[in-house]
C-alpha cells in the first residue's frame, strides 16, 4: 500500500483590478514638459517684440508672455471672437495656418501712434477700415518677422497674408483640431491689451520636438566649439560710437550768439538722416529714435567703406622707420 503526502500550498489571494474612469477629453493634452519647452521659446519672441515694436511706434512698450494655452476648437471660436485684428501666416514647410491675433484697444493705439498722435483708443469698439488694415499691415509683418527669426533655427519660415474676420478665423483650423494659444501682454501709452498667437497642435509638437533636437546640437558642439580666450575679452572691449550730421557748415556770427537755451538751425533737412560713426569713420546711414527712456539710432542703410590701400600704408611705414 503507497501514501501519497502531498505537501499543502499557500494560495495568494486574487488581485482585485484598479479601475478608473477615463476622461476622453484629457487625452492629447499638452505636457508640462512641452509647456515649458514653448514657454521658453516664446520668451524671446516677447524681449524681442519689446525692442523692435518700440523702435516701430516710436514709444516706450513692455511686451511679456502671460500663458500657453491648448484649446478645443469651440474655445478657440469662443476666445477668438474678442479680437480686433487677425493677420493669418503660412508656416513653411508644414504649410499650417498661424494666426495673429491682437485686442480692439491695442490694435487703434497702434493706429493713433503710427498717425502721429498721443495713441488715443475709440470710445467705441468699431469695425476696421481699409486704412486701418493697411496701417496696421507694417504691424503685422514685424510680428511675422520676428516669430520668423524665433522659428527659423527649429526649420520654419512665415509668410504673412491679408486681415481676416475674427468670426471667420476658425475656419483657418481643422475643426477637429487642437489648438495651441500664445498670450502675450502688451502694454504702451498707458494701454494695456492682449497679443496672441494661435497655431494647431500638431505645430506646437514639431516646434517641440526641433526645439529639444536644436537644443542636444547645440551641448554637442559647445564640447569641441569653446569660444577663444582671445575673442571673448575682444567682445567685451569697449569702442567710441557716435551719430552725427557730417560736413555740416556753421557761420561765425551764429557761433558768436551762442548761448544756453539758444536753438541753433543747422543747414540740413530734418527727413535728412545721419550717420552711425565707429572710431572716425562712418558705417551706416541713421536716423535718432527713443527706446524708453535712452535715445537710440535705427539704422538705415549701409555705407560703402573706400578700399584701404594697404601698399600705400606699408610705404608710410617703412618711410617713417
């Protein structure tokens, strides 16, 4: 007769599984990562912004990023509608729609500035008209501009095109799609009022994914590219810049009136620009501007340098030796 012993074995209990409810709406959203990622990225575009508008307007502007902002396409509908003016970019080579957007009270400051005035808003929110839309077209392509030279190193281009609606920007976008809004705060001539930017989602991630791709390149090549010793301390040598009026001819008599508080008239016209001098020689044709509160040049054109005759400058030096 065999007995079979058979050793007992502990049975673990059964896992229950972790349900949880799923919200459809939640699903794509934009991460904190990528958040970050474009909240850097457009950043720059606002200290950008604030340097070129100001030197455009002619006044003090402070431009600052308020949030990135992912919307369904009634939200954006919804947001959209506040808009004043709307001027749709092409970003290449994706060929998607990127629009700018900028309030009522901003959009007719700019308006009022760029005719010349104290930057005064209508009582009543109005319609644009045609001379509006083509003021405000200089605006615009700056915008375009500088988000240009923001998305150029992540391999975009934008090329702008003509005002829209604000109640047909939607149809700009897929209706299914996902959409990206940049708020940028601008605040000038004691008004303050909101610049955005919309684009698809789909968008948002390439710049996301270049802008990580740009970043890795860029550690990369810093470890074999070090700046010379030599060039950084001669980036931060110092050097006299000048703008002046040249060959500019004064009589004595009014040199002898001189006084405090006297305006003396020069023998130029005003719509006459200068020249940005560079150590006694002249580079660049300007015209003088205000940035805030400092006076500043924008530059104008270039001006071509006369060919240094180095075999007449060796001569004198052997001459003098």
């Amino acid at each position: 007769m065999t007995t079979m012993n058979a050793k007992s074995s502990k049975q673990t209990p059964a896992v229950e599984p972790s349900v949880t409810p799923c919200n459809f709406r939640s699903a794509g959203r934009l991460s904190n990562e990528s958040a970050r990622t474009l909240t850097a990225l457009h950043e720059v575009l606002a200290r950008n912004l604030t340097n070129s508008l100001d030197v455009y307007l002619g006044t003090g502007l402070e431009v600052r990023l308020i949030d990135v902002q992912q919307l369904t396409m009634e939200e954006f509908r919804n947001q959209a509608g506040l808009s004043g003016y709307m001027l749709p970019c092409i970003a290449k080579p994706s060929a998607s729609t990127v629009l700018i957007e900028l309030d009522n009270s901003l959009m007719f400051t700019m308006v009022d500035l760029l005719l010349g005035g104290p930057g005064a808003s209508p009582e009543e929110s109005r319609e644009l008209t045609e001379i509006d839309e083509e003021i405000m077209e200089g605006v615009g392509s700056l915008i375009a501009g500088q988000m240009e030279r923001v998305w150029q190193p992540l391999g975009y281009t934008l090329t702008a095109g003509k005002c829209v609606k604000p109640n047909l920007a939607h149809k700009a976008f897929p209706p299914t799609e996902k959409i990206l809004r940049i708020h940028l705060d601008v605040s000038l001539a004691g008004v303050s009022g909101g610049l955005h930017i919309a684009f698809q989602a789909s968008l948002g991630g390439h710049l996301v994914r270049n802008s990580r791709t740009d970043a890795a390149n860029n550690r990369h090549r810093a470890k074999y590219l070090n700046l010379p010793k030599l060039e950084k301390r001669i980036l931060d040598c110092e050097f006299s810049l000048s703008g002046e009026i040249p060959e500019l001819k004064v009589s004595v008599r009014d040199l002898a009136r001189l006084d405090v508080g006297v305006v003396l008239t020069l023998a130029a016209p005003a719509a006459a620009p200068g020249k940005l001098t560079l150590e006694g020689r002249h580079y660049f044709e300007a015209s003088p501007v205000g940035r805030g509160n400092h006076k500043a040049m924008q530059l104008l054109s270039p001006i071509l340098l006369d060919p240094i005759d180095f075999n007449h400058s060796e001569d004198e030096k052997d001459a003098s030796s």
